[in-house]
C-alpha cells in the first residue's frame, strides 16, 4: 500500500504559489473542499485562476478568496450566488469564464483520463463558440473543448483510506470525482480518515491512484445554502 | 391569466409514463407538485441525483443532498447518486426524455436566451446549454412578457443565447404555443385570455388556426 496520509491541511497544500491554476470540487456549497479554502485563505496567495462550477456565497466557499481580491480567474458555470462576485467581474476587476456545467465537468474528466480535447454539442450558435474550432458529426454541429491544465486538485470526499481510495456521498459527489487525476497534485481532504482494508473495493468510487495527498479535515461546517422543507 | 403553479399544472400534463425529467429552477420545480400519480416519473437534477422527491422533513435536512437549485431535497426509493461527468452524459447522450426549463427570451425560430443581460446581470448558464443542445423535448414555461410589459417571444432573441432552434413548446400564464417552421403557432389560451391579447403580447409572429381552446388544468 502506498500511503498518501499527510498529518494536516498545511502539509497537503505545500508547494501552492502565486499565479497557479486550482480546481475545486463542490456544487453550490455542498462537497466544496472547506479545509483548503481556509488554508488558502491563511496563506493568502494571490493571482488565482480557479475552475469551479460556483464561486460560493459571499462569506462563505470560494467567496473568501473573493474577499481578498486573491482570485484573478474564475472558470463556472453559474455564479448567482455572490454579490461580490458580480461585482468584480461586472467591474472587470475579476477575470471570468463562463462555460456550460457539462463541458466543465468533461473538461475536468478530460484532463483526468489524458484526453487532450472533445467534441459538444453544447454551447454551438452562442459566444461560448467564440474563438474554438466546430466540426459536424452525424448532421449536427459541435465545439471543440480542451482539457483543464490544473496545478492543484483540491476534493472533498466523506470517507477516505491513507492508499487515498474515496467514496463520496449524495449529490457531494458532484465534480469530486472527476477533478480527481485531473490537477498535476491531488489533495483530498475527507470527513472520516478510516482504516486500510475498511472500505469494500466493490464501493469505492475512485480508486487511490488518482490522489496523491489525503488527510482528514478539522472541520467541515457544510453550510446549506437554501434549505427548503415541507410540514409534517 | 395563469400564475406560475397554473403553468406548472399545465406543463405536468405533458410529463409521461416511464419518463425521466430535468426541471430547471424556478415555475419548472413547481411541475413536480403537479404531475398525476398514477404515472411512474424520475425527476434528474443534473447536480448528480436521479430519482428525488420531496423536500425533508424539518429537522431532516441533509447538506449533502440537494438539487440543482441548491435547495435541500430527499429522494424515493430506486434513487442514485453521481458524478457531474456522467450527469451530463445522461444529458448529453439524450437519456432524459423531458427537459423543462425558464427563459428571459424565445424567438420564433426556437432560440433561447437565459443566461446573462450584458453590462447588468450575469450569473451563468449551468446547465442550461448542455441541456438544450441535446434535449429531444424541451418545453420553456415562462411568464409572456417581462416585468416591463415586454414580450418575451420574440422574432429574434435579442440577449446572448443558450442555444439554437431548441425550443419546442411554450407554456406561459397566456397561452400554449409551439415553435413550428413558421414561427409560434398558438395552440392554446389560458382561461378567459382571449387569442387577440395573446396576439398583443407576441411579438413574433403568432400563427392562429381555426379555433383556440382553453387550457384545461
């Protein structure tokens, strides 16, 4: 077994830099990876490209690298949840663009199984085709996509082992799994750090070989962002 | 004039046995609330759940299970979860057989514009473009015209679009309308809406045979 342990989030964010190019894991804020945004946060390094499908709410996710103007790009898909956000980019202070949720989530997929670019229907007749090379497949006229070139991976699993085999649960899965392989480095951090040999390899969503760090996070808040029910 | 449930109960009669649905936010959400029970329908939410239902009980909330409105859900029995790649490869590979989202504006040729107002309001497309690049079956269910006054079905979209000759249906507070050829045909009225404000509140060009029945609910 290799192991990919590391004792804390400050030993699984070493070697993050200025200027570099970050993926987080998460839809909304459920599955965001929390202990790495507040390390990031601490080390407050600057000049970010971050591909994301959301940018957080405005005190809380991705939001607090907003605050801190330490975001230069941002790579989603839907963004209406923050103020400051909107801001910045109305301002053009923030870089951002805005690609459909599927072609973000196959971009990271991309970069993940070595596939340096695809074909989509998605986005064909819109300016999200400005620019990108189209090409008709079977009547139908797609756009050429290239595959995420991240530094940094940073994913939120529930359970882990140290070989960094993840399961996932819910809709915290989301992007996950897929950004997973898909950054140069890798870092998991998971609620429950469990025992080599505990998790059953009939279940487990992604295999060890795609994580290079894993640690238990200190903490996860898990914030909800609209919470709907119905009376009893 | 019908009001957004009134256009979600219309829409839940065009949800059929054996169907798997995408509903976008906002009147599309309502359709679950509407759709007869006597049918089997798994609702896909493209955040990764097939098969939700209803909102939790409170005190039941779970953060890690929500829809794509990020609102918390539960799901039914037969429910999965998954990644966002093979969401989209549900989508994208048209294993959804009902798609049913909002819309600022739709043209005549079936464009749809609803993801950004230039200079004032930008908040992304989600899912939406993959969505309706792909979708077999896509009905808008919006409101006729804008807080304004304005129509919203135009000749030609005049916002950034979501994509291209997409739309099939429309269901607003006034009116059933397909998008044929030749532009919106006019299939049916809300109740006591009569075809002559319905023509009104079109911009584009409204065609109307014979005669227009009301909406049955």
């Amino acid at each position: 077994m290799i192991n990919k342990t590391v004792p804390n989030v400050s030993e699984a964010l070493k070697g993050v830099k200025d200027g570099m190019t970050f993926m987080f894991g998460g839809f909304g804020l459920s599955g965001i990876p929390e202990n790495a945004i507040a390390e990031l946060v601490r080390l407050n390094i600057k000049g970010l490209t971050c591909i994301s499908n959301n940018a957080g709410v405005d005190d809380f996710g991705l939001g607090l690298l907003l605050q801190q103007n330490q975001v230069k790009k941002m790579i989603s898909s839907y963004v209406g949840e923050n103020d400051e956000f909107e801001r910045q980019m109305l301002s053009g202070e923030l870089e951002v663009e805005l690609i459909p949720q599927g072609t973000l989530a196959e971009r990271c997929r991309a970069a993940q199984a070595g596939i340096p670019a695809f074909y989509t229907p998605a986005g064909y007749g819109t300016e999200v085709q400005d620019g990108k090379e189209t090409r008709e497949f079977n009547g139908k006229m797609h756009i050429m996509e290239r595959a995420f070139d991240a530094d940094f991976g940073f994913i939120k699993a529930w359970k882990g082992d140290a070989a960094g085999n993840l399961v996932f649960k819910g809709t915290a899965r989301n992007f996950n799994p897929n950004m997973c392989g898909a950054a140069k480095v890798t870092v998991a951090e998971v609620e429950e750090l469990v025992p080599v040999g505990e998790l059953d390899p009939n279940e487990i969503h992604i295999p060890g070989i795609f994580v290079q760090r894993i640690f238990k996070g200190a903490h996860f808040e898990k914030r909800i962002e609209q919470r709907t029910v119905r009376q009893r | 004039m019908l009001d957004k449930n009134g256009i979600a109960k219309r829409i839940a009669k065009e949800v059929k046995d054996g169907y798997y649905v995408n509903l976008g936010i906002g009147i599309p959400t309502l359709v679950a609330n509407f759709v007869r029970d006597d049918i089997e329908v798994e609702f896909q939410s493209e955040n990764g759940v097939l098969g939700m239902g209803p909102f939790p009980y409170e005190g039941e909330e779970d953060p890690d299970i929500i829809n794509a409105g990020k609102q918390t859900i539960t799901t039914l029995p037969g429910a999965s979860f998954f990644d966002s790649a093979m969401s989209f490869s549900m989508i994208r590979g048209q294993h959804v057989d009902l798609t049913i989202l909002g819309a600022m504006e739709v043209a005549e040729n079936g464009d749809i514009a609803n993801w950004k107002i230039p200079g004032k309001m930008v908040k992304g497309m989600g899912g939406a473009m993959d969505l309706v690049a792909s979708a077999e079956n896509i009905i808008v269910a919006m409101m006729h015209t804008n807080r304004a006054g304005a129509s919203k079905l135009l000749k030609r979209c005049t916002l950034p679009l979501t994509g291209v000759g997409c739309v099939k249906k429309i269901v607003t507070n006034m009116a059933v309308i397909e998008v044929t050829e030749g532009g919106f045909e006019l299939l049916e009225r809300a109740p006591g809406v009569s075809v002559e404000a319905i023509k009104e509140a079109t911009e584009g060009h409204l065609m109307v045979r014979g005669e227009i029945p009301e909406m049955k609910l």
